[in-house]
C-alpha cells in the first residue's frame, strides 16, 4: 500500500491527495486491482497478451507507403 506522510505540519491536504495519486499511478496499483478483481482464464490471458504484443509491432514498424499514379 502507498503511504505519504507530511513533509511539514503546515502541508494541506490538497497537495498530499496529490502526491498519493501520483505514486499510486506510479506503481500502477489501480491496474493491477482491476486486472485481479475478476478471475482470467489463461487463454483469454494469452489472447490478450497476443493483442498487445501485435499493438506494439504495428507501432514499432513504419508505415508502408503505396505508390500514388
């Protein structure tokens, strides 16, 4: 769990919900929460992995230019 503690006595809140929210994006606790809240069979963990992995190799490859008459 993330724990912020004042820096000093006169530190509003405001500025501590900030940097818990901060730290929480930060481990990524909220996706890891929703990713187990509900059970995932393993092939749908696979699929999604697949999904993923193909997102991130259209991204890393150019787009292919077609020729223009």
């Amino acid at each position: 769990m993330a724990k912020v503690k004042q820096k000093h006595a006169n530190e509003h809140f405001d500025s501590l919900l900030r940097r818990f929210k901060k730290l929480v994006d930060k481990d990524n606790i909220l996706k890891v929460h929703r990713q187990k809240e509900f059970y995932e069979k393993p092939c749908q963990k696979r699929n999604r992995a697949k999904a993923a992995a193909m997102k991130r190799a259209q991204k890393s490859t150019p787009p292919i230019q077609t020729r223009q008459y």
